[in-house]
C-alpha cells in the first residue's frame, strides 16, 4: 500500500489518565491535586468523569472512589500515591497491586 493512504497513529504513545469521583468528596479532591500534579510534571493529559452523572460508572465504582484509571485500566482507588503513578505512566512498574 501506498505510504499516501496508510493510517498513521498521531499519538503512538500517548496516555490518558481518567480520575472517577464526584462532587463533595474530600478524597477526590485530594486524588485530583496528587492526578494534576503528576500529569502535568510527564505530561500526561488527563480527564475527570463524575459517577452521579453515568450510571455505568457508578454501578462500577460507587464503592472505590476516588479511582484512577491508566488507558482505562483501573490503576488505584481511594488514595493516590504520586511516585506509583507517576511510575505507571513513565514506563516503570505500577499498573498493578
């Protein structure tokens, strides 16, 4: 095939973290200091999804959050460590456990 029509991936390794909570919760407000600072030290974007506004989420997390997710694998809840995380998305260890 022509290198003219073949897809290109315009991010190959690109990440995304997605930190689940929602409004009023004092962990997520601290998860979401710790999600800030990491992904703006890698530069990692990151997004943040409410589970009062997404029942899946909710019937899936209303027990753990805060959670954090790595490429949408569930990377931690309740507490954010930020050296695991920062680990998890610069190549080290950290997806699990």
């Amino acid at each position: 095939m022509s290198p003219l029509f073949r897809r290109k991936d315009p991010a190959p390794h690109a990440r995304l973290v997605t930190l689940v909570g929602k409004p009023g919760c004092h962990l997520c407000d601290d998860a979401r200091a710790v999600v800030e600072k990491v992904c703006g030290e890698v530069g990692v974007v990151w997004e943040e999804r409410d589970i009062t506004g997404d029942q899946a989420l909710y019937d899936q997390y209303w027990e753990q959050i805060p959670v954090v997710l790595v490429d949408g694998a569930q990377h931690t809840f309740w507490r954010v460590d930020a050296d695991r995380l920062r680990k998890a998305l610069t190549g080290g260890s950290g997806l699990s456990g």
